[in-house]
C-alpha cells in the first residue's frame, strides 16, 4: 500500500510528515528496554511481509501485518514501521524518502487505532480473541486504505477512482490478513501470553 515519489502533493506530504514524526515520537516514549527485540521482530515481520507486492496504479497491494503490530506494540508500531519502510525505500525503492512520513501514517495509524480497539477484548474467551485479532488484521488493512485514498484526493479530486480501485483491491488482503492475525494471536495466546497488551 505504498504510495510511489511523485504522486502526492506538497502540502499532503508534509502533513503525512507531521503526523508520522508525532507518532513516532509518542512510539519511542513508550518503548520499554524489555520491549525492544519485539519492536524488532515485528518491524522484520512488516518489511518482510510487504515485500512481495503487486502494483496498482500508483500504489501496490501485498500483506502488510500492520494489524498484527499495532496489535502487539501499539504506539510503538510507528517507530517499527517507519524503520521498515526506510529500509524498503532505500534498499528497494519501495514507496520513497518523500512519501516516508505518509507511508509511515497510512501504516501505523491504523494499527495503533486497531489497538485501541480491540486488545481489549484478547483477554476473554476464545471466540472473543479470534474476532478481536481477525477484525485487527481486517480493519488496520481497512484503514490504512481509505487514508490512501484521502491522501489521493487531498492531491487531486480525480483521484477518487483511483482511491476507490486501491481499496477495493485490498478486499482480498483484508480477509488475509484478518486470518493471519487471529491464528497469530490465537498462538501467541497458547505459547506467550505474556506478549499480549
């Protein structure tokens, strides 16, 4: 769910800039010493996850598991996935240094909202916890596409039917992820509970 160099406007880029500087901020407050190898694995787990993408338009779809890391990090799922997408920009030219602020938002607001939402309910029964962890993987994916396409439309209104085809097209990503994530936390619920919020 990248959005390439070129395509935003100034003011969009900017914003997107402010809002994942803040983020990542509030991310890095929040980190425990404890907490610093899953910020890592998790960051891993995003950058591997959303290497194998397909483009559309000036976007691309592929898992993200954004979901599953604001799940598991909340607030310090911007600084884990602004690293990822660093490395992606520089290493792959994936999405860009540009758009790195409003990558990093259309990714990680999403998932910290995600946790907010529903780590609440991992803590209760098991359908509870496979609804909460299906509807994470679900909704961050769900999100992080309509913020596309409103940074797409505060560029351009003809940019509606190009936000309308990138979030349909991650219809099939959403069910996916939604899947990954509840046998995930289910697992993690199994094995680590303690890595749970």
């Amino acid at each position: 769910m990248h959005i390439s160099e070129g395509v935003l406007s100034g003011p969009v880029l900017i914003s997107g800039g402010v809002l994942a500087a803040v983020g990542t901020v509030i991310g890095l407050k929040k980190i425990d010493y404890d907490q610093l190898a899953r910020v890592g694995i998790l960051s891993a787990t995003f950058f591997v996850a959303s290497l194998v993408h397909v483009p559309i338009g000036p976007s691309n779809i592929h898992l993200i598991m954004n979901g599953l890391v604001g799940l598991l990090l909340g607030w310090a799922a911007f600084p884990a996935i602004m690293v990822a997408l660093l490395l992606q920009g520089v290493f792959f030219q994936f999405g860009g240094l540009t758009t790195l602020g409003v990558n990093t938002t259309i990714m990680a607001l999403p998932a910290v909202l995600c946790y907010y939402l529903f780590a609440p309910l991992l803590h209760k029964d098991r359908k509870f916890l496979l609804l909460a962890g299906f509807s994470c993987g679900f909704f961050a994916v769900l999100i992080g596409g309509v913020i596309v396409g409103l940074a797409l439309m505060f560029t351009e209104e003809n940019f509606f039917a190009v936000a309308v085809l990138v979030v349909s097209a991650h219809i099939p990503v959403m069910i996916i992820e939604g899947i990954v994530t509840a046998f995930s936390v289910a697992f993690l619920k199994k094995v680590q509970p303690a890595m749970l919020p």
